[in-house]
C-alpha cells in the first residue's frame, strides 16, 4: 500500500508556534482551531480574523482567447467584468452539474486570474486543458508558488489601509496587483465570511512573513487567527456553498439556488442546453435552508423530514454562534416555502424545525 503525504502550507511553522490543532483537510495539514471556534468565530464578525488559505489554488488564463474560453468554462459572464474586478462563478459540466465553484479576476487584457478549490485544483487543471483545445489560450497551474491569507472583519480594510493605502479604496469584487515586500503579489476582496475583507495572494517564500507581520500589526485591533472550524461555521450563517459536500458534478447550480451566478443571455457555454431544460421545466430537488426550533446541533447527512415523508438529507450543518441555533442547509424533494415546519433525524430523535430564507445571518 502508498502512503499519501500530507501537504503543509508555507505558514506551517507559525501555525505550530500558535499552537494550532492541525487536521487533515483534503490531503493538506491545516488549523481547525487557535483558541477556539466560538472565539474566532465572534472575532470576525465583530472585529477581524485571520484565515491561511494557502491550500486553494490559482490557475492564470492569458492569450487572444482568454475571454472566449472563459466564457465557455463559466456559468457567470466573465465579459462583464473590465481589469481590476473579480466575479464568483461556476464551472458546470455537460450534464449541468458542477466542476467547481471559483473566483475569477481580470488583471489586464486578456490576463485573468482564477482561483479555485484546494480539493479540485488538479481535477480543474485537467477540465480546462481539455476544454482549451484548438483556442489560443495559455493555461499556468501555479498553486504551488503562491500562498493566500485571508482577513476578514468588520475592521479589516481600516486595519489594512494604513500599510495598503490602495485598500481603501477597494469595493467589493475587485482585485488589485501590488508589491508586498518588494515581490509581485495580488489582493482581492472577496471573501468567505459574510463579513468585509480581503485575500493577499503572495508568492509562498514571503506568506509566512506576511502572516507574522499582519498579526503583530493587528493584534491592537483585536485581529485574531482563526481556523477551518470558524471559517465553515461562519460561511454556512452566509448561506455559502461548499464545493464537495454542497455542490458537485452531480448538482447543478439552479438545484443550489445560486441561479443568479448563471447568465443564459451571455451566449453558449458547456451545460446551458441542461440548465435552461431545469429552468423552464422545474426543479425535482433544490437546496433548502432550515433552523432548528429547539436545542440540538445538526450534522450533515442527518435526514430532513415533513410528516413521515422524508425529502432529502442535510449537506452542511453546525450550530450558529450568531444565532444560538442549530441551522443546515440541504437538497429536499419539491418545493418546500420558507416557514414550512420541518423535522431533523438527529441519533434517532426528531427534532422541530423550519425551512428559512437564507442566508441565515446577514449584516
């Protein structure tokens, strides 16, 4: 039998002097927890987080083509954005399901950035390699020269601004290349939180100096390190997707109820034909967000119920620290209206819930 080593960001070594509790996420040892996720949970949404996302991946598209490429690959208008702007997309296959969901920036004619998921960054490499034949287009796979740190909060861009002046002047969905510590680097304000905030994207040698210097010159404002635990908790009050266990090759995009990431007036691209037939035809099964009416922390795969017809089983699931209650989100069988009372399976018990627009929590 093989032994599969497991991958280490290039901030590794400060997540040990943190004393950081490291798991394995999809092959790469990264932090679940600092001091807890309750804490850093609260941190961000009240002041600000730190977040190493160096496991996710970049992959650059440059050449006469890059725009009718990534047209085809994206459910999303990628001609909609000019330099200096970033979009969240999807990737969908032939069938309408779900490659990846990625973030696409453009920084300059014909040169856009894409990142994507840690778990899929070889199998996305692949898919457009292949959907790039015949365009004149050059594809470069280069997660393995850069790291990504991600601070987000309510004071992130004021803490910031005053070693990144160009920061504040940055809205939300734009990127911006700049010099961090004399090495070509790129910010973005995107985010995973809910929350305002930023991705430095550096090359791996200075992300470890970055990280440090970033928390000693946060720390007065209450910056925090925070790990995967907060990071999921907080994305899942946002009503955010994650790639592998809410979307996949096998969902689709309007089943996720993310149909305003597919724009069908922006011309042909791969798995239209499917997802126009599941607009106009109607849906079997879409994603449905639901709070728990009494005490109880659900857990993904715990089945949902109305009456004793069971609809489908929850894919995200935890215990909102903004909300003290337990929340999912998952594909149920028809459609279920938003107030409509509902029953979670949890070791053998039923618990009352009901169907809630997401997202859970906002601003």
């Amino acid at each position: 039998m093989g032994t599969t080593t497991v991958r280490r960001t290039p901030i590794y070594e400060s997540h040990k002097r943190l004393n950081a509790r490291l798991v394995d996420f999809h092959g790469w040892e990264l932090p679940i927890q600092y001091e807890g996720i309750l804490k850093e949970h609260l941190a961000v949404r009240e002041r600000c987080g730190m977040f190493d996302v160096s496991h996710m991946g970049q992959v650059f598209v440059e050449g006469k083509d890059s725009l009718a490429f990534l047209q085809k690959v994206n459910s999303n208008d990628i001609g909609r954005i000019g330099p200096g702007r970033a979009v969240y997309s999807h990737l969908p296959n032939e069938k309408g399901g779900v490659v990846d969901d990625v973030i696409v920036s453009c920084l300059g004619p014909q040169r856009y950035l894409v990142v994507v998921n840690a778990a899929t960054a070889d199998k996305d490499f692949a898919w457009f390699t292949r959907q790039a034949q015949g365009m004149d287009v050059k594809l470069s796979n280069k997660s393995d020269h850069y790291g990504m740190i991600a601070v987000q909060g309510p004071k992130a861009l004021g803490m910031l601004s005053a070693d990144y002046p160009a920061v504040a002047k940055m809205k939300r969905f734009c990127a911006l290349e700049l010099s961090v510590f004399g090495q070509p680097s790129f910010i973005t304000t995107t985010g995973y939180t809910g929350e305002e905030g930023l991705e430095f994207i550096v090359p791996s040698e200075i992300a470890c100096r970055l990280w440090d210097d970033l928390l000693a010159k946060g720390r007065s404002c209450g910056l925090t390190p925070c790990g995967l635990g907060a990071r999921d908790t907080l994305r899942l009050e946002a009503g955010y997707l994650l790639y592998g266990q809410d979307i996949d090759d096998d969902h689709s995009t309007l089943e996720a109820g993310y149909g305003w990431v597919v724009k069908f007036d922006k011309g042909e691209f791969l798995g239209k034909s499917v997802l126009v037939g599941q607009r106009d035809g109607g849906l079997q099964r879409r994603m449905v967000g639901l709070k728990l009416l009494e005490k109880g922390v659900p857990r993904p795969g715990c089945a949902v119920f109305a009456g004793e017809l069971r609809l489908g089983v929850l894919t995200s699931a935890t215990f909102s620290p903004c909300l003290q209650a337990g929340i999912g989100m998952g594909y149920l069988e028809g459609d279920v209206a938003p107030g409509t009372k509902l029953a979670v399976e949890l070791y053998g018990r039923r618990l009352a819930a009901e169907a809630v627009k997401m997202p859970f929590f906002k601003k």
